[in-house]
C-alpha cells in the first residue's frame, strides 16, 4: 500500500518555532489528518515572550500594555490565555497583533527569538 499523504503548511517558520498541531487517525483506511493546536501555540508563544521579557530585566506587572488581558496574559496568567483564545475573532485578532508589536518592540533586536514568537503569533491569529 501506498504511504498516507499528510497534507502540511508551508511558509517562513524561525527555527525557534514551537508550533503545535494535532494528528488525528480515524481508521487504517483513511488517511491521517492534522490540525493546527492553536491553543497551546498560544501559550507557549506567550509563555516564550514573556521568559524574554523577564530576561532582559523586564518587570512584567510594568509591561507597557493597556488592556489588563493581555498583561495577565503575558504574566502566564492561563486563564486570561484562554478568555484572549475565547474572545470573538475581531477581539482576539486585535489582541495578538498588540503582542506582536509587544515582542517587535521588546525583544525586535533578538532576530530569531522574536521571529520565533511573532511566526506563532501569527500562525494563532490566523487560524480559523
């Protein structure tokens, strides 16, 4: 028998990417199908801004971010992670270009590190 075909994405990913995706295999008969995780792209995307914001000596409580979601979120706050995954798609696609333009300017001069987290931001945002 012929090996399953997995269909994938293609398109510029950082080498620091943590992209997280879902394998699902109904039978022996049919191919297996991927999904993209965009749930736990998200925290661990934000989880990685939020290390590099520390490192650079960063107080996260003092993040320069106006809407409260998105700072306990960067804080590792799971429970704003997912009321940001919950919100409607307008809300939550405006919240994530705030975290990228966040981690642009933040952490920009660290190429591949911010690549890394805005790539799965991105990927999040435009999950359907």
């Amino acid at each position: 028998t012929a090996e399953p075909v997995i269909p994938t994405v293609e398109g510029e990913i950082s080498r620091e990417s943590d992209l997280f995706y879902t394998i699902s295999v109904r039978s022996a008969d049919e191919p297996p199908r991927m999904s993209f995780d965009a749930q736990r792209t998200m925290m661990a995307a934000i989880n990685r801004l939020g290390t590099a914001i520390s490192e650079r000596g960063g107080v996260l409580g003092a993040t320069p971010v106006a809407d409260d979601r998105l700072r306990r979120a960067v804080m590792g706050d799971e429970a704003a992670v997912h009321a940001m995954m919950a919100a409607p798609a307008d809300q939550r696609r405006q919240m994530i270009n705030s975290l990228i333009e966040l981690c642009q300017t933040l952490i920009g001069d660290e190429y591949e590190r911010a690549l890394a987290i805005v790539r799965a931001l991105e990927m999040v945002r435009d999950a359907e």
